[in-house]
C-alpha cells in the first residue's frame, strides 16, 4: 500500500511538474476520506534549490527519506542539470528494494542516468523522446504514450500527462472510486485516452464548421451496455462514417473503438471493486458481451484478470 512519498528537487526543477506531485500526494484530504502520505521533498544535502522560473524552493529533508519511501518521484528538470552521484545510488536502491519510480515529464533522464531504463518501457515529453532515446539506446522509449508503467517504473509524457500518471497509479492502489473523487476535486478528467501525436506541433485541423463530438461521446458513456457501431456513432453525429471516424481522432487523440474500449474497462474495474457481481455479469454491463472478451480486453489494458484485479483489490482495501 502506498503510503509515504519522497520527491526529488535538484537545481532547475521545474515547478509546475514538482507542485502536480504535491498536489496530488503532498495535499492532506483525509478529513474527506481521501488517502493521506507521508509526503517529504529533498535534495542532496537539504538545501535550496533554485528553479527552472528563477526563484528558490526550501526542500524539508535530504536525501534520507528516498531511502525508505513508497513511492520516489522525479519531477521535470532542464537538460543540463548535473545530477550527484549520490542521487543516482539513492535511485538504484530504491529500484532495487521494490519501490515506486515516478518521472514527470524530462524527469525520465535522471532515471536514465541512473541505468534503470534499460530494457524497460518508458516515456517522456515528446520533444525529448529522440533525445532520451539517444543517451539511452537499451531503454524501450514510447513516443506517443501519455504515461508508461512496466513494473513498478511509471514514467509520463510532458506536464500535464503527469496528473494522467498520478491518478493511473492512485487508481492502481486506493481504486477507480478514489481516483474518480480526486479527478473530480482537481477538475481534471480521470482518465485520458489518446497518445502524445495528438498534442505535438501541427496537429490534425479542426474545420471550423465540424461540430463537436462532446453529446456523442456523452451519450456514449450511458450506453456502454450496448453494442455499438461506428456507423451508429456517425448517423447520431450527423456525419459519414469516414468523416466521423477522422473528426473522432482529431478530437480524443485515438479511434471509436479503442476509446469505447478504454471506456468499458474502465467501468468494469468499477464493478468489480464497488460489486459483488459475477464476472459474466461485469461482461454484460461493460458492454463486452461475455466473460471472455471482457477477460481478453481488461487483462490487456490492466495487466490482470478480472478475478486476480478484483482479489488483490480487496485485499488492498482490507489492509488500508
């Protein structure tokens, strides 16, 4: 279970990516049932650093707290920030005790530096994927993926994709429910679908004349039930298929199907951690049809099985 937080504040942290984590982790909500943190920041000797914005932030302890927390989160940094040897041992064994690894953004390359992106999947701002790539031609870099978690190394793509990773792993431990509550408290989606290419420079133009998808897309969502068609989809928006499929993408960043997909896996975590339905009965209210799809498109998207996601979720919530 998730409970104490140390974060990473080197010279030229960047304050946005470093204030998401401390909006997220460093902010008390228990009084309204939220989950609470030990939340600490540090630098190598305790002291202050100075920004990527030119002012100076007082972390509240050195690098101790790295060595025994939960979770260890490195917020964006500028490129040429020289990372201390010491840091890189206190990463290595965070990694090597089991513990959370957390980069935002341009973080990714203090994680690189420290060799734990070799042979792992991993992400970063979409300006710096070529470059990570370069420096560190063993790691499995993502281009267009808003966050990455293999194993319990969770990297995201640039600034905001951060609050994207953040509440993915709030999700992964306290729930869909609780994730759900924070996104709504930080007004923020709970869940994004699409990749980075639909944020990078010349994107896919939206005629001024298309209409927006948001009463589809709204609709869709009270209607995961049911089997759907693009073509449906396109009668109810007023377009040809072709069109909608195209103004779809432009719009969310990936296809009907894929978001309908994401949508129904979403709903059945739901059910499976707030009901005692059978899985079967998960299957049908998702939409998917029967245990089987819904076994083969969740144990995909989630990395488990409906049964072994529902058992280890209660476990969780038993040991909270």
């Amino acid at each position: 279970m998730l409970r104490s937080v140390a974060v990473l504040a080197l010279d030229q942290v960047a304050p946005f990516e470093l204030g998401v984590l401390a909006e997220v982790f460093g902010t008390d909500r228990t009084a309204d049932g939220f989950p609470g943190y030990r939340f600490q920041v540090c630098s190598p000797d305790g002291a202050p650093v100075r920004t990527s914005s030119g002012f100076h932030l007082t972390p509240n302890a050195d690098l101790g707290p790295v060595d025994e927390a939960d979770l260890v989160a490195i917020p964006a940094h500028s490129q040429g920030t020289t990372v201390p040897g010491p840091v890189l041992d206190a990463l290595r064994r965070a990694d090597a005790r089991g513990a959370y690894l957390f980069s935002v953004c341009s973080g990714a390359f203090l994680l690189g530096e420290a060799g734990l992106l070799d042979d792992r999947e991993c992400t970063t701002h979409w300006r710096y994927v070529d470059e990570l790539q370069r420096r560190h031609p063993r790691a499995r870099v993502r281009c267009n993926s808003l966050y990455v978690q293999d194993g319990r190394l969770l990297t995201s793509a640039g600034t905001a994709a951060g609050i994207d990773a953040c509440l993915h792993l709030i999700r992964q431990e306290h729930g869909s429910a609780t994730a759900t509550r924070l996104a709504r408290r930080m007004v923020v989606p709970p869940h994004r679908d699409g990749g980075q290419s639909q944020y990078v420079e010349a994107p896919i133009p939206k005629a001024p004349e298309a209409p927006t998808l948001e009463p589809v897309l709204e609709w869709l969502m009270g209607h995961l039930d049911r089997t759907i068609t693009v073509e449906e989809l396109a009668a109810r928006a007023g377009m040809a298929p072709r069109t909608f499929a195209r103004r779809f993408r432009a719009e969310t960043g990936t296809t009907p199907h894929d978001w309908l997909t994401n949508q129904r896996v979403l709903l059945a975590r739901r059910l499976l951690e707030e009901t005692p339905l059978s899985v079967e009965a998960v299957a049908d209210q998702a939409g998917f049809g029967d245990a089987a799809a819904l076994r083969h498109h969740f144990s995909r998207r989630v990395g488990a099985t409906p049964h072994s996601y529902r058992t280890t979720f209660r476990d969780r919530a038993h040991s909270s």
